[in-house]
C-alpha cells in the first residue's frame, strides 16, 4: 500500500474519532446543530481516503477521483454551515450548492489534462481553498471573542493557503502521470502528510471552542437558581466581593419572604415555589440593570446596588416591600397576599464582604422581630466591627 496509502487510512481513522468526539460533545452543548454538521464534516471528507485506494486498484479510476474530490469539498462546505450556526454568521445554502457543482464540474473538465501540470493542480486545489477561507471569514466576522476564536481564524487561514501551496508542490515536486499513480508519488506522502496534521488541528481548535462553551455553561448553570431563574449563593459571593472592591457608595438589601412555612404547609410545596417564583421575578424585574439579584436561602434573597446610597437603597426596599404586600402570587388565591421584609446596609469603604452581610442580616431580623412586612436600616460598620471586637 505504500506510506501514501497508510496515511489515508490513518486520516480516515482520525477523522472518525472526530466524528464521534462531535456527536458525544453535541449531546451536552448549546451549539448541537454546529456539533452535529462537524460530525457530518469530517464523516463526509474521510470518505476520501477510501475513493482514493479504490482509484489505484478499482477501475474506473475517474469515478472514485471524482467522489474522492467531492467528499473532501463537501466536507469542507459542511463545516462553513457549521460554523454558521457556532457564529451566528449563515450560509448561504444556494451558494455552497453552486460552489460545489461547478467546482465538481470544473474537476470532470481538467481530469485528463497533465496532473503535474499547474492547469490541474490549481483548478483541482482551489475550490478546498475557497471552502475554508469562506470558513475563516465567518469565524473572523463573528467577532473573535476568545483566544480560541482568534486561533480558529489563524488555523483554517493557513489551512486554506496550503492547498494553493500544494498546487505548485504538485508542479514541482510531481503528483504522478495518472490518478493512479498518485499514491506512489512523493506528493501524496507530502499531501496526506499536511492533510493528517491539518485534520488534527482543525478538528482539535473546534472541539476546544464547543468544549470550553460548555464549561462556561456549566460554570453559569452551577451559579444559577433553577427555581428563580436568579444567581445562587455561590453566583452571589462570587460576583459580590468583586463589587464591592469598586469606588463608590453601594448597598446591600437582604429580604425574606414572611410567614413561608405556613404557605408551604398550606398550599404544599408548588404553592410555596409558586412565591419564590413571583418574588424573585420582581426584584428582576424592579433592579438595576447592574445590580446583583440573588436567592441565597429557602425563601432569603440578596440585592447588592452599585452605586447606591442609604436614602436610595431604602427608597427602593420599601416600593419593593409594597409591591410584595399588594401584589397576589399566580397559582395562588387571588385573596392571598404574601409580604416581605427587608434589611437594608450602606456598604463602608474596604468593609469585609461577611461584615456587610452580618450587618444586613442583622437589619432584616430587626424587621422580622418588628412584625414583619417592614424595612429596617443596618447599624453603622463601626457599630457591627465594635460588637465582634467585644465578642472576641
């Protein structure tokens, strides 16, 4: 078989495995139908290293040069429409059936022409060219947002040139008298050589983006509340030092729905998510746009306001507290009304991030021990950091 043909099984083997890695990744995520035509691209191109064993021992040998070049540029074209759907940036669909038509048509025209000469070699290397500059551009439009994104762009460029590369290789070095010959010339051992590199770049960069996708993913979902749509403690703490450290005035508010127990024992669990639902979508939907909106309990939620002084922060603590108490809960009586209670602390200058949540907690159990359905005010850092001095 020769190193030439060794390598084409190699390559159709790795291709393989990446088709297989494309389908397992497309499973988990967001980006399944780009995954699923990587798949179908690299499945459709290895086709090629069988087409090109049966050119040299199956005749006809014009039929399987021809399905050997179009699986490869089908292939390549399938991963245009892939990454139209990573990015954002679609295919024209009619455009890259034309392209593979007249490119099909073009390969049929320069066929029996002299395969070391440059009048085959370019026509035949040009449209795999064009195939994955069209694939750079997309990439490229998309706007790079990662380093990843960046080296894709570079990758699938080089990848492009190459083949114009290998057009003169061909000239140059020889790529055999007939389609036949191919597999003994030293071009083939040069081609499939740069071919098993390319497919193993290309196809590790794309699984780099979709993977690293899914652990952001991962990542944003571990920091979400399922039930509320809104962080989680984990989401909150890990965002809330961070703002904190930023000049300013800003303010932390801890509320606590009243009375929660009663409605979960009365109305069951669905009635009291049904709460937690309604609650948090308001404060959604009332809070900044750059505030942070948390449940970091049962039925405790956080707001951390940026910018936000005490006059403000109480300001919006008691609209919140009277939008709760007039406001029925969906999937509850209509009569039902379920209030809350707010603690609210102006956040001190360097203050430790327990501390501020310490003098909030201690706001809000001032206003359940209050009555409840009311918001009361921290005590001063100085106040709180004198206590535990004391305590210690």
């Amino acid at each position: 078989m020769g190193g030439a043909g060794f390598l084409l099984t190699v390559n159709f083997l790795i291709a393989q495995c990446f088709c297989v890695f494309f389908l397992a990744v497309s499973a988990r995520s967001r980006n399944r139908i780009a995954a699923r035509w990587f798949a179908a691209c690299f499945a459709t191109a290895s086709l090629s290293a069988p087409f090109e064993l049966l050119v040299a021992y199956v005749p006809p040998p014009k039929l399987w040069a021809i399905l050997a070049f179009a699986s490869v540029l089908g292939g390549m074209l399938m991963l245009r429409i892939g990454l139209g759907h990573l990015y954002g940036v679609k295919a024209s669909r009619p455009l890259l059936a034309a392209i593979f038509i007249g490119s099909i048509l073009v390969d049929l025209a320069v066929y029996d022409t002299p395969r070391s000469s440059l009048w085959h070699a370019l026509p035949y290397q040009t449209p795999f060219a064009v195939a994955l500059g069209m694939s750079a551009w997309a990439a490229w439009r998309a706007g790079m947002q990662s380093v990843v994104d960046r080296a894709l762009v570079v990758l699938l460029t080089v990848t492009s040139a190459h083949f114009i590369v290998k057009a003169f290789a061909a000239v140059l070095v020889g790529s055999g008298t007939t389609a036949s010959d191919y597999l003994t010339s030293q071009f083939a051992l040069f081609s499939q050589s740069m071919t098993a590199v390319l497919i193993v770049c290309v196809g590790l960069m794309l699984l780099c983006v979709l993977v690293l996708e899914i652990v952001a993913d991962e990542k944003v979902n571990a920091e979400m509340d399922a039930l509320t749509g809104l962080l989680n403690r984990r989401g909150f703490d890990n965002r809330f030092q961070a703002l904190m450290a930023k000049r300013g005035v800003h303010s932390l508010i801890l509320c606590d729905l009243d009375h929660f127990k009663a409605v979960n024992d009365t109305y069951g669990h669905s009635g009291g998510d049904a709460a937690l639902r309604a609650f948090g979508e308001m404060l959604a939907a009332a809070a900044p746009k750059d505030a942070l909106v948390a449940r970091i309990g049962g039925e405790e939620f956080a707001l951390f306001l940026p910018h936000t002084g005490r006059d403000a922060a109480m300001l919006f603590a008691q609209a919140l507290r009277a939008t709760r108490a007039l406001s029925p809960v969906p999937g509850l009586p209509p009569h039902l009304r379920i209030t809350a209670s707010f603690g609210v602390a102006e956040l001190g200058e360097r203050e430790l991030p327990r501390f501020a949540m310490r003098r909030a907690d201690d706001a809000l159990y001032a206003a359940k021990s209050a009555g409840r359905d009311c918001v009361r005010e921290a005590e001063p850092p100085s106040v709180v950091l004198e206590i535990v001095r004391t305590s210690n």
